[in-house]
C-alpha cells in the first residue's frame, strides 16, 4: 500500500470529515481503527492518537500530580482522574491538531477522511466536536466483564506486585478499580451518545462482532468516503492475528472467583449503567 505523507499537505482544505473512535479501553477499538485505516479515503496516524508526538494534553501513562500517580489504564477509575482528561484547559487542540495533519499518511492523495483513537478521548467528545471541523463519531461500548478482566490480566502480567499496590494503599484493590474504571466508562458513553449521537454510530463490540456487514453499513453511511470499508477482514492487534472474532468467552473463562466477586460489589451500584447498554450481572 501507497505511503503518501500529509506533512506537505494542506489538510484542512482536503478533508471532508474528522472521524473519532470514542471507545474505552480493552474493548474493541483497536481492529475497528485498524479496519478503518485500511480504507482508501482515509488519513491516518503511526500510532494511536494520544501517542503522537506533539500531541498536547495530559497521558495516561505519565506522571501527573505531587505523588507522581500513574492513571495508565484505568483514567476514569477515580475522579481526579476523569478530572484531569476531561478539564479543557489541559489541552491545546489548536495544537495538537497540527500535530496529527502533519504526522498523517493516507494511501491515495485524494482521501478525505481523518480517522483516530485514543480511549480516553471519550471524556473529551465535546471539545473535539467543537475543534475539529465536520467531526463524526463512532460510539463502542464492551461487556464490562470482558473489560475488567483484561485489565486486570494486564497489570499482573506487566508490572511487579510493588506497583499494583498503590491500589490497596486507597483501600480498594486492582479488580475494584477496574470496575470503577469500566462502570464510569459505561456512564460518560451514555452521555456522549445522548448529547452527540447525532454526529455519530453507535454498536457494542459485540454487536461488531455479530453482524459485521451491518455496522459496516451505518458506518458508510455516516461517512459514505468509506465504501471500502471491511470489517469481516483479518487484522494484526496486540497478540492477535485473526479476521474479527468475539473474545468476550475466552475473558470469561479466565475470571476468578475473587475478582468476579469484586467486579460485582462495584456493579452492583451501578446496574442502571449496564443496562443501559443490554449487560447485566454474572455469577
């Protein structure tokens, strides 16, 4: 495939639409970027959106605050975190969005359609609606169990038990603020589709998974630039090299009981959420 680099290019003028995955983390966005990005008519960045150099707002896996806390993957399990990405005032969009035309590269000189991720960009929707021109939005939501236990595998695997202490320390526990993080995700999406559902799609991943060919189509038929759009194609994410498949079983199958247990003392308060979006409480 063509490498055609939008450094020398005048985007603004090029470019019909500003396509958002708005989708938390562990659920899905990446194959569906990645499916994206593959279409013709798209613009596209090396590595996802927050990890782009020059980008200009504040990163899940920096330091932030005197204690030097780490939000990493779990940005929206505590309130100051949400704080954090959702206050305007610590971006600098104008910025950033120079950043992202430059770094961008399409397959055809004629593409028309910016496409990018960054999951905690879901506490951000309204300011990049209101700093980015023609903005679209595709909303994806996961099983929050699904969720929760890959988080939770993640940070085991990676890091020592040193680290994952700092959760203990508030008196909560790894698996606890997962679910906080996966619940508080599920309450903003819902937000983010009533006020700007307009400007967007939205599906769960599992409803991707089902019925490929039909997401697809309301997909085109937000952005009609994507007639290439394929979602039933095999894609290269994480570990994984295979055509689009429903993981949520082997997530399933993986839970123990103690964290199952923890997953649903926060669910537990927080059904309204789940519901909203067809889950509901397990074991």
């Amino acid at each position: 495939m063509n490498r055609i680099p939008a450094a020398n290019r005048d985007l603004a003028r090029l470019l019909d639409a500003h396509l958002f995955v708005v989708c938390p983390n562990d659920s899905g966005s990446s194959f569906l970027a990645g499916a994206l990005e593959a279409c013709r008519a798209v613009w596209r960045l090396p590595r996802e959106g927050q990890r782009t150099h020059g980008y200009a707002g504040p990163l899940p896996w920096r330091p932030h605050g005197p204690d030097g806390w780490l939000p990493g993957l779990l940005w929206a399990a505590e309130p100051r975190w949400i704080d954090l990405f959702a206050d305007p005032c610590n971006h600098d969009w104008p910025r950033t969005r120079k950043a992202w035309h430059f770094h961008a590269h399409a397959a055809d000189a004629r593409a028309s359609v910016f496409v990018t991720k960054s999951p905690s960009h879901m506490l951000c929707v309204e300011q990049l609606a209101r700093h980015f021109d023609n903005a679209k939005f595709l909303f994806m939501v996961r099983n929050p169990y699904a969720v929760c236990e890959g988080i939770c595998r993640y940070y085991r695997k990676s890091f020592p038990p040193r680290y994952l202490r700092q959760f203990e320390e508030r008196g909560k526990s790894l698996p606890a603020a997962a679910a906080a993080h996966a619940t508080n995700c599920l309450a903003w999406q819902r937000r983010n589709i009533e006020a700007w559902g307009g400007q967007g799609v939205f599906f769960t991943y599992e409803r991707m998974c089902a019925a490929p060919e039909a997401v697809a189509e309301e997909i085109r038929a937000l952005a009609p630039q994507l007639a290439d759009l394929n979602l039933r194609r095999r894609i290269k994410v994480k570990s994984y090299d295979e055509p689009l498949t429903d993981m949520n079983a082997r997530h399933f199958a993986r839970l123990q009981s103690d964290d199952l247990a923890a997953f649903n003392r926060v669910f537990r308060d927080h059904e309204d959420a789940l519901a909203y979006f067809g889950y509901e409480l397990m074991g």
